[in-house]
C-alpha cells in the first residue's frame, strides 16, 4: 500500500481491509459527499465549504474535480455511519447552504453520495482517477486557492501524481463523532427526530423519508405525480431532487 492508498483509507476506507471500499459490509460509510456543476461554479460550493468550518466547526472538506463537469466536496468522517444517515445529512447541507432554486433544476447541478440507486446503494467514484473518453482527463483533489482555476474546466489533463496527493489528503482531519452528532441535531431537527443521523447499528433495510401525505390526487399519470412531489414544499430535499431527475429521465 504506497502513501496515497495509506492517506485515502485513513481519511474515507469504511471497511479497513479493503482501503477503496466506501461502504461496509454492514451498510456503513465514512464518507459523505457533495457535488455541484453542469456548468461548473466554484463560487458556489464555496460558500457550502466555508459554512460548514464556521457554523459546525467541522474541519475543512477535501476539494476535488470530477473530470467531467462539476466541483465535489468530500467530508470524511471518523466513525462509520449508516448510509441513510449520510445521505440525510447530504441533502441537509446542500438544501441549507445550496442556492434555493426550482427542484428540476437542483436536479441537473446537484449531487449527494451515498444515494440509493438500483435497489440498493451507490457512493462517488473514487478520487483520484482517469476518466474514460479520447482524451487524457484526471479527476483529482485540489486546494482550496486553486479550485477557482478549474471553473472553466473541472478537470487535469495531466495525471495529479499519487505523492501531490498524499500530501493534499495528509493535510485533512476526519469529522469527529462530536461534532457529527451536533450538525445532525442542527441539520436535521426540521424534518426528523435530533438523533435520526447518529451513528447506530446497520440495519437491513434502509430507513425512507416520510413522503408527504397532503398531495391532491388521484394521479391518472405518474408524471403528474412526480411534479407535485416535485414541487411540494413539505416533502424532503432528496424526495424533490429524485422527482425531478425521474421527470428528465421520462423526456424524450
């Protein structure tokens, strides 16, 4: 195991026998992640990046680019938590830090990881790596005074080299278990109960967002269904981001 792969599984490895893994046997990750981009705007997670060192008094996310469209943050976490959990408090970062905008769009420039996906769960893709396609593209992480370089292009075209990353990771600190519990009573007191994001025993299936209950229907057409999900005031972030993103998937 050479310093990158040491420096990647100290920060994010949910399962320490095996340093690439983002989720555990046990359903667990150490790893949250959020993504904003299509077009890329650093400016904007920027200000996600600096709230939560302020207001939680976590320590600084790690910054990366994709290398196809779009700026991540990446927070790692010390303890392992449930996927649902980290997916809450994803959503909850971005709602209370992201630019308020129509659902369909969140849609299109907003991602969170871990996210359910086929019947199961999925987490970003690790960083850093070549991406597939003609030309040479790297995603990577970068520091903080470089990222608004890469507004027009969140990519390298050269690859970061394992050590110059090492050295970015080694700089980085996990979330403690502290201060974990302390955002998730403040992100998430508004929709759930204080302690739903709290580290606690994986269980086999995942727990589901309350969906609202006041949506006028009957619904003869499941998309008209998905727009007042969609558009519906009460119902949680990640409920009107999956509405919209099955609404564009429906397009022709």
């Amino acid at each position: 195991m050479n310093r990158l792969h040491s420096e990647w599984a100290r920060l994010f490895a949910a399962d320490p026998s095996d340093h690439t893994d983002l989720i555990d046997p046990q359903g667990r990750t150490r790893s949250l992640v959020v993504g904003w981009g299509r077009p890329a705007d650093w400016s904007t997670l920027a200000a996600l990046w600096q709230a939560v060192q302020a207001e939680l008094e976590w320590p600084a996310p790690l910054i990366a680019v994709d290398g196809h469209g779009a700026f991540q943050l990446w927070f790692p976490l010390a303890e392992p938590v449930p996927l649902q959990a980290a997916h809450q408090v994803a959503a909850a970062l971005a709602a209370r830090w992201l630019p308020r905008a129509p659902a369909e769009a969140v849609a299109r420039r907003l991602s969170v990881w871990p996210r359910a996906a086929d019947g199961g769960w999925q987490h970003a893709a690790r960083v850093p790596a070549r991406q597939p396609g003609p030309e040479p593209r790297w995603s990577a992480f970068v520091a903080p005074d470089l990222a608004a370089v890469f507004n027009d292009e969140p990519a390298l075209d050269i690859d970061p080299g394992d050590d110059a990353q090492a050295e970015l990771l080694a700089r980085h600190r996990c979330i403690n278990a502290q201060a974990w519990a302390r955002a998730c009573q403040s992100l998430l007191k508004s929709e759930r109960a204080p302690t739903a994001a709290l580290p606690e025993p994986a269980t086999n299936e995942p727990a589901t967002e309350p969906a609202p209950t006041d949506l006028a229907g009957p619904f003869d057409d499941p998309a008209d269904f998905l727009k007042a999900v969609m558009n519906h005031p009460g119902a949680p972030l990640a409920q009107r981001i999956e509405a919209a993103r099955a609404l564009l998937l429906k397009r022709p």
